[in-house]
C-alpha cells in the first residue's frame, strides 16, 4: 500500500524545463560519479563480482534523481498545505490510451517500426563510425553476455524510459506544446549517453519513443520499444561476435535489395505512424 502511495504521488510530479534539466545533471553527471565510486568499492570489496559490478551498481545512476524528485514531491505537499485554491494536477505515468487500434496491434505494429525506423535513420548517423571505447564496450558484452543482458536489455529500458518519457516528457507535455516536448526529452535523452556516436540515434529513436507516449499515454509502450531496440543490439553483438562493430543494415545486404528494404521501410514508417495518429485518442496535451 505504500509502495503504491508513492506511485500515485509521482502523478502530481509534473517536472517543468528548469527541473528536466535538473534531473538530466543529476542522472548523467552526480548519478555517473555515484555509480563509479560503486563499483569501485564493490571490485574493492569482492574482486570476484568486478564483472557483475554494473549490473549491482546501475540503479545508482538514478539515485540522485530519485532523491531530487522525492524532495520536490515533499515540498509540494507543504507548499499545498499552505495555499488553498485549485488541487495539484495530476497525471498518472501510465494510461494506455490505444484507441480503436487496441493494445495487440499496437504493439505489433511498433514492434515493426521500430526495425523501420531505424532502418530509414541509419544513414543520419552511420557515418560517424564507431571510437575504441565503443568497441571495448561490445567486446564487454561478449565477455559478460548474462551481465550485460539485465543492464541493456531489462535495466536500461524500465530506468531510462521511468525518466525520460514518464517523468521528463510527462511534464513537459504539462507545461508546453507537445512537439516541444518530444524535443526536449529526445535531446535530454541523448546527452544523458554521454557521447556523440550514441547520442544521435538516441535522439532519433526517442523522437519515435516520445511520440509514442505522447498519443498512448503508455509507459509500457515506451519500454517495449526501448527493449526491442536494444536487445536486437544485443542479440546480434553476442550471437555474430565477428561482425564489425561498424557494420550497418546497408553494409550487410546487396546494394538493389538494401534499395528495395530502405524504401519499403520509409513508406511503412510513414504509414505507420499516419495510421496510429488517426486511430489513437485525442491526446491529453493540446497546448500550442
């Protein structure tokens, strides 16, 4: 009952820009040193678990945030015992507003477009290649593939999207228009990866994330693309470890067929994303 208190609570916490920012810094910069000093202390501690250390440690990347959000949440509950007038508004993390699409469809739907999406904007950032430290880090998953798969696949997407698309953009649906919003949280997102060659397809792919909640209201929607996104990273560093870290969807397939799929996957995006918009309910945020 607590537990569920304190969920209920987070509907009130409807962060503006200033406070996004607040809980970007404090995740990608306060939460980034936190967790160091963990698995420091942790490889310190019990050498034996160093490769099970980020797997013990990445929730305290969210620790300050956390903090930072319960703190808000208390001040709003005195600042409220003070003034009387209209109550806080309030607006759940989770609705699931799918519309005459309904949930099963939807979901295979998204399921399709998030391949075709990242399909259509992979040239927007394949150039870039992939640094050393990048290749270090799938060498990692190779090495740790258990470890790496409940810190990629199952943390990232319910921690990341928890913020990003349930509080961050939650509340900047509140308080601006909602393409405003989907920007924000979608850059806010990209910095919080902390480097140029993540951080592109980070923006990208959580324009697509953001839209998503905005028309759905669904966290879990929001979630399940994040977890599609990154377990097909997954699956495909562990199970061909002699791809190349740079190979892309155009360097794998003949040139005439990777045409025919980059088309195919443009029109499907395009149709995709008109036919959700017309058959989804009217989304809750219709400031300019």
């Amino acid at each position: 009952m607590r537990i569920t208190k304190h969920f209920h609570e987070l509907d009130t916490f409807l962060p503006n820009l200033r406070q996004s920012w607040i809980l970007l810094l404090l995740t990608a910069i306060v939460g980034m040193l936190v967790a160091g000093l963990g698995t420091l202390a942790v490889t310190f501690a019990v050498p034996s678990a160093e490769a099970w250390a980020d797997l013990i440690i990445y929730p305290l990347v969210f620790l300050p945030a956390t903090l930072y959000i319960i703190g808000e949440i208390k001040n709003q509950k005195q600042i409220d015992k003070i003034q009387t007038g209209d109550p806080r508004p309030s607006i759940p993390l989770n609705q699931g507003r799918f519309g005459r699409v309904g949930v099963p469809l939807s979901f295979i739907i998204i399921l399709a477009l998030v391949f075709s999406f990242n399909i259509s904007t992979e040239p927007l950032y394949s150039w870039m290649g992939v640094p050393d430290f990048l290749r270090e880090f799938y060498e990692n998953i190779k090495a740790n593939p258990w470890n790496s798969f409940f810190t990629i696949v199952i943390f990232a997407p319910l921690f990341e999207e928890f913020l990003c698309r349930g509080i961050i953009l939650r509340g900047l649906l509140h308080h601006t228009s909602p393409w405003k919003a989907i920007l924000w949280s979608s850059f806010m997102f990209a910095i919080m990866h902390l480097n140029p060659w993540q951080a592109l397809p980070a923006f990208l792919v959580g324009i697509l994330m953001g839209w998503v909640y905005w028309r759905t209201k669904s966290l879990w929607a929001t979630i399940f693309i994040h977890f599609v996104n990154n377990g097909f990273s997954f699956l495909v560093t562990v199970l061909f470890p002699a791809l190349d870290a740079e190979v892309t969807y155009a360097s794998i397939m003949p040139e005439r067929i990777y045409i025919i799929v980059y088309a195919f996957s443009i029109i499907f995006s395009l149709g995709a994303f008109i036919f959700l918009d017309k058959n989804y309910d009217k989304p809750v945020s219709v400031k300019v």
